[in-house]
C-alpha cells in the first residue's frame, strides 16, 4: 500500500486519549474504509431491493464489485444474479476470465447479446463498426425481462465528467433514462432506493474510489485480472492516437499500418472503441507506477466512444446507457 493511504487513516471513533487506560483504537487506512462504505452499499442493497443484479463484464471494476460483493456476504451465497451485455465484439480474454470466475464461485449469470439484437433487426450496425453505444437497448430489455428494481455496476465519479454528477443510488425512470435534476441528497451515507413501478435504481459501489485506488486494492487482495490489463506484444493499429486491435469489428483503413508493439489496457470493454496504450507494466507494482504518473484518465486516454462530443456520456446516460 502506497503510504499517502497509510497517513489518509481514518481515526476509528472513541479512540483513547493520554492516560485513559485503555490501548489506543486502530486507525482505519484509506483502502479500508473504501472497502467498507463499499460493503455497506452493497449490504444496502441486499436489504432495500428485491431483485438487485450485478453488471459483471470481466473488466477490473466490475471484478473489484463482485470481489466486494463475496467478502460482503461471506460465507453465504451472493444474493445478487450477474449480467453481460456481451457486444460481440468483446475481447476473448476478458469473456474467458468472466466465465472463469463465475464458474469458480459457481455464481449465476444472464447473457444479453447485441449480435442477436442485430440478427434480428431490433438493432442496426453502425457506420463505424462501434456496438458499445449498442448495449443500451439489450440492457434495458434485460432489466425488464429480469424486473431488476436495483442494478449494480462499477462506474467511478473520477472516470469522466457525467459520471462525476451521479450519485451512488442513481434513479432511472421507466425508460431507464437519467435525469440529473431528479438527483437524491446522500448525507452521512443515508441512500434513498425508493422508486415508481417500472424505475429502477443503478448503483455504484465505486463512486469514491479512483483508478489508482482500484489497482492498490487489487494489489493489496491479491485479485486476479485478464492478462490484457499487463504488458504484451500484441498487434495494432493507430487510430485516433489511440492503438487498436483488429478484428471481427473491422480493419485498419490505407495510411493506418498494422504493427507489433508493447501495450496494455488501461479498460476493456468494445474492441471496436477501445484502445491500448504503451506500457512495459507487465506487474501490478509497475502498473500503479505507470498510473500514478499519468495526467489522463483511463477513459480519457482509450475509449474513442467518449471523444464523439463533450457530452457523449451524458447523451448516452439520458437513453439509458449505464
């Protein structure tokens, strides 16, 4: 653990003074009471809703949640069902660790595919081979068919700046579209899951956390990741500034030269949009390195899906995106 968490210690309440007789309490540092306010939403939601679901893709956060959610509920059976709103075009390392893990923990989880959305007409193939704007359609249609009143998911405020306006307990309208305006006050960790037949509730464990903190925690834990998220040779191509790798979801257009290179993923998720960086953190340790010295987010730096606009998250938050 890096020591700015050691000297971020959180006083635990009712500590000893000087001469009291008692041994002075433990001091709480600051990647345990992220993990215990992030215990505690979870818990929150296990009491509150009736049919809560965990959106569980393989990537590092959502492996963080499900984490989280294992040690909350420990020794009992994780109360919460898992989905993947799978693109098809989904790095085949990522879906090999989620079926891993699941199979593991011997865990339940519900598939939504996009290709079927586009078998069938219901969705319709972009211009630019990009499906991660694609998923809200399928995701909404699973949380329907599920009656899922509460959905989990491990967005972080510090990822981009729309993210950065919601609240942990985040409420969806009918339509499963987000209204910034119709916003909850969470004083002193009190969250409020009410909701109207139809709405639902997203909500995110994650929100104080930052990327650095993720990656303490799975060093800290010993937490298992697709091997995508460390340095490899790989080949790509460049696009956008960004390396891509080619695929089903299309190929490198004349002038963009496809080459072998060292890179990793900061974020997994459509192959189509997302891009890796060059990188020699081929350990955790090395990886904290790396990010701690970065000025990008991860987001910022490799998903093209957030470049369209300024506001293209927030866009698609509005139509239901998670």
């Amino acid at each position: 653990m890096r020591a700015a968490d050691e000297e971020r210690a959180f006083p635990a309440t009712g500590a000893a003074g000087p001469g009291s007789g008692r041994p002075p309490a433990r001091a709480l540092a600051y990647l345990d009471v992220l993990e215990s306010e992030s215990v505690h939403i979870l818990r929150e939601v296990a009491g509150e809703f009736e049919r809560p679901v965990i959106l569980f893709s393989g990537g590092k956060d959502s492996i963080v949640v499900l984490h989280l959610a294992l040690k909350a509920f420990a020794p009992a059976r994780l109360p919460f069902v898992l989905l993947h709103v799978d693109t098809g075009h989904n790095f085949p390392e990522v879906l090999a660790h989620r079926d891993r893990t699941v199979a593991v923990h011997r865990l339940r989880l519900r598939v939504a595919s996009v290709q079927r959305y586009l078998d069938d007409g219901r969705l319709r193939e972009r211009p630019d081979g990009t499906r991660n704007p694609l998923q809200t359609v399928p995701l909404l249609d699973a949380i329907a068919a599920g009656r899922h009143d509460a959905v989990l998911g491990g967005a972080r405020r510090d990822e981009e700046k729309a993210r950065a306006k919601e609240r942990v307990f985040s409420l969806r309208d009918e339509f499963g579209a987000w209204d910034p305006r119709r916003q909850r006050p969470e004083l002193w960790q009190m969250y409020n899951g009410r909701h109207a037949p139809g709405e639902h509730v997203r909500v995110f464990p994650l929100s104080n956390w930052t990327e650095l903190d993720v990656w303490h925690y799975i060093a800290r834990e010993k937490i298992e990741l697709p091997d995508l998220y460390f340095a490899h040779e790989r080949t790509v191509f460049r696009r956008d500034g960004m390396w891509l790798s080619p695929g089903e979801w299309g190929r490198p257009k004349d002038g963009e030269p496809v080459e072998r290179r060292t890179v990793r993923f900061r974020t997994v998720g459509d192959m189509s949009c997302t891009g890796a960086v060059d990188s020699d953190a081929g350990t955790v340790e090395q990886v904290i390195a790396e990010i701690a010295a970065s000025r990008l987010t991860e987001r910022g730096a490799t998903r093209a899906d957030d470049r369209l606009s300024e506001a293209a998250m927030e866009d698609r938050k509005r139509e239901g995106y998670f």
